[in-house]
C-alpha cells in the first residue's frame, strides 16, 4: 500500500510542477519563443495579402 502512496504523491507533485511552470510561461509576454521569433517573417507576408 505504501507503493500507491508514493506513487500518487509523485503524480501530485509531477501536476502541480507543470501547472507551475505552465502558467509562469505563459505570464511572460515579453519573451518570445525560438518558434515564435522563426515564424515572424511569415507575419509580413499575410499583412500583405
């Protein structure tokens, strides 16, 4: 019984961890992403059409 305790405290720990740093990533509006900075030549382009 001891192993499911464990196991479900890890899982708790495992989801807040995420969430944390879930939504602490998505507060920073400042600082764009690698993927983000790759795609803003292709912003120009649709302004365009």
């Amino acid at each position: 019984m001891e192993v499911f305790a464990v196991t479900i405290f890890m899982s708790l720990a495992f989801a807040v961890l995420f969430a944390v740093l879930f939504f602490a990533e998505r507060s920073q509006k400042q600082r764009r992403s690698m993927e983000q900075m790759s795609l803003m030549p292709l912003e120009a382009d649709q302004s365009d059409r």
